[in-house]
C-alpha cells in the first residue's frame, strides 16, 4: 500500500520525517494518531489583568534636538511592509 501526503507546513513535515524514522512499522492508525495529534485545541490559560491598574500615562518635554535622528517613513502598504520585515527576520 502505497500512501501520498502533500504537506505544507515545513515544521510538520520535518516532524513526520522524525517521526517515522522512529517507528519500526508505521501503521495507518500510527499515522492517523500523528496527524491527529495536530488537530487537538488546547486552551491558552492565563490571567486577565485590568489595563487601567497596570498602565501609566510618560510623560515627557518636548526637546527638538531628540528628533534630528528620527527619520519618518512614509508606508503605502503597510501589510507588505510588515510580512517583508518579518521574511527578513527569518
């Protein structure tokens, strides 16, 4: 029996690879509960916090000599930018 898999996501693929590697006999319900075990929905636990008890209001002088280094961009796509500055990161 021959099985094809198209995956997508390099992560899962290179997990499948690890995973069959360590299997003597990968059997379709193995490969079941593999493919399985991504589907499983935790919930983030964590707790909510008020943002008026944990925030601050800086407050600062406006100084003209801090900006000479600040320079101001002008974004027309700013989606693109940001998905381009995250494929940089990488």
């Amino acid at each position: 029996m021959t099985i094809t898999l198209k995956i997508d996501n390099p992560d899962i693929e290179e997990q499948l690879k690890q995973f069959v590697k360590e299997q003597k006999e990968v059997t379709l319900e193995a490969l079941n509960n593999f493919i399985n075990s991504f589907q499983k929905e935790e919930k983030l636990v964590y707790k909510k916090r008020d943002p008026k008890k944990y925030s601050r209001i800086i407050q600062r002088e406006y100084n003209p000599d801090d900006v000479d280094d600040v320079a101001l961009l002008h974004i027309e796509d700013s989606a693109k930018y940001v998905h381009d500055l995250r494929r940089k990161s990488r």
